[in-house]
C-alpha cells in the first residue's frame, strides 16, 4: 500500500459526506480562499467509500454521537467572528 496526502473540499454545512479511498486517515483542515479543507493520508487506489465531516459552530448544541477524538481543528472566517470546529465522523 502506497500512502499519499490528498486535499478536499468541504461545504459549510452541519453535515455532509464526501468520497475518499477506504481507511483514509484525515489529518487537518484549514481555509483557503475562504474555501473550507480537509487533508487526509489516502491509498490512492483503495475503493472509494463515503466518509462523514461535521463542521460545527461555537454556541451550537453538539450533536449525539460525535466523539471529540475526532475532533480535526477549528477554522474561523469574518475576521473570527465566526468559528467553526471540523470533526471527522468516519467512514459510513
């Protein structure tokens, strides 16, 4: 198995899935462009599989279920008006 560092959007909604080869490893995220990104040590050429991301808000009731071991970092935007803590939820 070979491991690479791959790069890929995320929305800025509470909950969302995106495809990435099976057992990656997220590492970090971070904005760019105003644009939301996750990081993560892939095997390029694993399956796909759908992974979940949580991207939750300060002040925001934290939903059942997500464990703070997956916690992958904070992300602020508008001057850190708003902040945004990114948790990876696993693969579904």
């Amino acid at each position: 198995m070979r491991t690479v560092i791959y790069k890929y959007p995320l929305r800025r909604l509470l909950e969302q899935t995106i495809l990435m080869p099976a057992l990656a490893r997220p590492l970090s995220v971070a904005i760019v462009d105003g644009e939301f990104f996750v990081w993560a040590a892939v095997d390029p050429d694993a399956r796909n599989v759908a992974r979940r991301f949580f991207i939750w808000p300060t002040g925001v009731t934290f939903p059942e279920g997500i464990s703070d071991d997956r916690f992958l970092g904070t992300i602020t935007t508008q001057e850190g008006l708003r902040v945004w803590h990114i948790f990876d939820g696993g693969e579904m």
